[in-house]
C-alpha cells in the first residue's frame, strides 16, 4: 500500500495543519467519509467532499478507533487523496490497572501510521488497547506503544486538547509522559476558547525545555462552516441525552471547530 | 506581611457581574444575556452598579421555565430594554478598566456569554480572562481542600478546580453559600442579575479571608 508516506513531509508545510475527525468517532464529528458522488445537498458534509472541492491533495484523519479507515482509505484512494490515518487514543501507565486514578492519570496522544507497515503496527497496538486495556474505553500504555513502535512506521503527537500538558495543567490529575522511544510532535490549536492560551503557554514551555520539541499549529474539524455549530451541538446533546436549552457539556462554546475557520487563517 | 493580599487592598476595583440568560447554553447560537448586571466594588464599599436589559434583534425566545426562574418580563424588557450596541460601552469600560472580575461561576457559564457579547461588537475577550475571580470555584476549591497555590496562577487554580469532579452532597452555590455564611439576604429575590450580585459581594467578602489571593 503506498497510500500513506511520510508523515513529517506534511508537517513541514507552513500555516495550521487541518486535522478532520468523522462520524465513525461516534458522538465527535458529523461530517462523513463519504464519496464527492454521494454527498447530498442537504445531506451531512464529507471530509473528503471538503479535500476535493478545496484542492487539498493530502490530510490527516485523526478518529477515535480504526472503524473508518476502509472508507477512509476506499474513497481517498478513488479521489486521489493521500489519506493519513491516526488514533487519538487513551494512554495510561499501566494498561492492565483498572481503577479510577489510572483512569484519572490516563491522557490522550495521536499515533499516525506512516506506511503500510505503520498501518499494522497500529492495529496492533489498538487491538490490544481495545482488548486487554479496555476500561470504560481502550487503553493503552507506554510499554505497548514501545514494544510495538518504529520512528520510520509510527508518528507520535501529542493533542492540544486532553493531552498530559492539558492535564497537568488545567485539572488535579498527574499525568506522566514517558518519550524515551520516540521524540512526539506537539500539536497548537487556537479555537476561542478561554483557556486556549493558558495550555499554549504550557506546550511552548515543555517543549522548548530541555530535549527540544517540534511543535505545529494544528485545527481540529468537526464540521464544515461555522454555522454548523448549531448542529453540530444538537448532535453532541442528543448523544448526551441533553437539550440545547441546557446542554451540560463543559465549554461547548465555540464554532471554531471547523474547516471555514481553518480556511479563514489560511486563506 | 499579608499586606499584598487582595483582602487588604482598598485601591483594587473589583467589577461583580452576573448575566440572566434564555437557557444555558454556552454559544450565541441559541442563548443569549438579556440582563447583565454589575456591581463596582473598591476596598469593601460598593461604589456604584448597573443593570441592563438587552433588547436583542433574535427569533430566540426564552423558554417557559427559565422566565420563570430569571422573572424574566416581557413589559420590563418592552420599557427598559436597550439595544445590545448601547449597553456594551458601560460594560466593556467597566470590564477593561476593573482589576479584578468577580462572578459565581463565571467561568463555567458568564464568561462564554460574555464572550459572544464581545464577538458581537467585534472585539476580543481574551484580556478579560486573566482577571477573573469565580467566588464558586474558590467555594468549592474550600470545600475540596485544593488550596490555592499564588505560584500556580490564579486563573490555572479556577480551572483545576472546575475541572474537579463534582463530589455528591458539596454544594457551593450562591444560595447555599450565603446561607452557609449566615449572610442576611433577600433569598426569595435571588435570580435577579442584580440582586444576585449583592448577595456574591456579600460572599466573597467572606471568601477572601480563606483564600490567599
């Protein structure tokens, strides 16, 4: 398979890099996979809809489990899209504890596959996140992602939202990262929200101490214009079992989530 | 020695503000303040307040319970209401030039509102957020022994402390906490912007002798 290359290739290119979720994260995203042929007017938009009508030749996918790389991969391939397909998974210090402070002290980071070999290494290592580690959802630990990692295969990224720095900083947990097997790139995001720039001052400070880190401006998609955000908020309450009147989801404020907003810092 | 603590500085200005809202959702996409009350407060005196009702150019409605529970009045907002555009020059001044910026869960619920307001007139909030004093987060920050720590940042403090998970049976809001402080207050008047906001001066100056900000 020749479909993903490298991924440090994509993050040298200037400006926000897009990160697009789909509908197979359930309950995060509502644009879909589907092809450009089958998108609806009135329909939910499509990421690869939105790659193809804004001449993007590459982008990164960023899900929650490997549910949507088949279509993914079907319709980039038929679009001539290069996909780059990556997890945004749980990972703890032990995999096989299963109480509520290794729950507490877990994060999230992102592993891209990179080749095809990245590609196996990476349904390994979720199939055991999802297996063994499973508690309350997949898990996996630094031991895992050693055993299994290749710095030619594998791209370690470290979320601005829900990673360790997010963690550290803004909640009582203490979550410990271990980068001894690889050097992670550290995502930026800016989406309005107020306490944005108190994690951004966290990553530039991490990661410009000590072993020096990569860090890249990044925008997560979870729809497509800015006037989406109604809907999409009415999806995330009716996956709440909230309402829009109240819809008890911390910090939903922000129509900032979306490849309108990303086109606007981009021109 | 404690002298540099917020408690003693009688020069700092503090600017108490509560918003009354359609529902509580957090983006103007579906709510929106129709009443936003402040309070300016110097040492411990109240050195002058404003309440706005705002009148704004929205098919959104405010739903049957929330009126009841806001008092929110169609004849008042009739008569008193003003457009958004002329309330937010006081508010902006008012935000700009405080110190500090006091609320009981603002920055669970106001500040996003607050947000928007600024976003409307086309301007920035994000200076507003450094200032920011949530009387419910240092409540509850009591209540769950998480001492504030002056070397972590208040700001970063608020929201550890936010994002706490909620303990059952620990309330801390604005009624309750008066209560718990034996604060004389006119409890069945509480959910009027302004009659909230007497009662969380009245609160915080019993909070900032437990907090060392």
């Amino acid at each position: 398979m020749t479909y993903l290359r490298n991924l440090d290739t994509l993050l040298l290119v200037d400006g926000t890099i897009p990160l697009f979720k789909s509908h197979y994260s359930i309950g995060r995203s509502i644009l879909t996979l589907n092809s450009p042929d089958d998108v609806k007017e009135n329909g939910p938009d499509s990421v690869i809809d939105i790659c193809v009508k804004n001449d993007l030749e590459k982008f990164l996918l960023v899900e929650d489990g490997m549910a949507g790389f088949l279509q993914a991969y079907t319709n980039a391939k038929e679009n001539n899209l290069q996909l780059i397909y990556g997890i945004r998974m749980t990972v703890c210090q032990d995999l096989t504890e299963k109480s509520d402070e290794s729950r507490s002290n877990s994060c999230k980071y992102i592993v891209f596959a990179k080749t095809s070999e990245g590609y196996s290494r990476l349904i390994k290592i979720y199939s055991i996140a999802a297996k063994d580690g499973f508690y309350y959802e997949p898990r996996a630990d630094f031991d895992l992602l050693r055993k299994n990692w290749s710095d030619k295969d594998l791209s370690l990224c470290v979320p601005f939202y829900d990673s360790f720095i997010f963690k550290n900083v803004l909640t009582t947990s203490m979550a410990v990262p271990e980068f001894n097997f690889t050097s992670p790139t550290f995502f930026l995001e800016e989406n309005d929200l107020p306490f944005d720039s108190l994690i951004a001052d966290a990553v530039d400070s991490f990661a410009s101490t000590g072993n020096k880190r990569e860090t890249v401006k990044t925008k997560s998609i979870y729809y497509k214009d800015k006037k989406d955000f109604k809907s999409y908020l009415t999806f995330r309450c009716i996956n709440n079992r909230s309402s829009l009147e109240r819809p008890n989801l911390d910090h939903m404020c922000s129509d900032e989530f979306c490849f309108e907003s990303w086109e606007n810092a981009n021109g | 020695m404690d002298s540099h603590l917020l408690r003693y500085d009688n020069k700092k200005t503090l600017v108490f503000i509560d918003c009354e809202t359609f529902n509580l959702c957090l983006n103007s996409c579906h709510n929106l303040p129709w009443q936003v009350a402040m309070i300016k407060v110097t040492g411990d005196k109240i050195i002058a307040s404003k309440d706005f009702l705002i009148k704004w150019d929205t098919k959104l409605k405010i739903g049957e319970e929330a009126a009841r529970i806001t008092r929110y009045s169609e004849k008042a907002m009739e008569k008193k209401g003003v457009p958004p555009e002329e309330a937010f020059p006081t508010i902006q001044d008012w935000l700009d030039d405080a110190d500090h910026i006091v609320g009981h869960n603002i920055l669970g619920f106001d500040i996003y509102l607050i947000k928007d307001y600024y976003k409307h007139m086309g301007l920035d909030y994000r200076h507003l957020m450094h200032k920011i004093i949530d009387t419910n987060c240092l409540a509850r920050g009591i209540k769950y022994d998480l001492p504030y720590k002056q070397e972590q940042g208040l700001l970063t403090y608020q929201y550890k402390v936010v994002h706490q998970r909620r303990r059952r049976g620990v309330k801390s809001n604005l009624a309750y906490m008066g209560k718990e402080f034996d604060i004389k207050h006119d409890y069945s008047k509480l959910h009027n912007a302004l009659v909230d906001l007497e009662l969380n001066v009245k609160v915080w100056d019993k909070l900032k002798w437990q907090v060392d900000i």
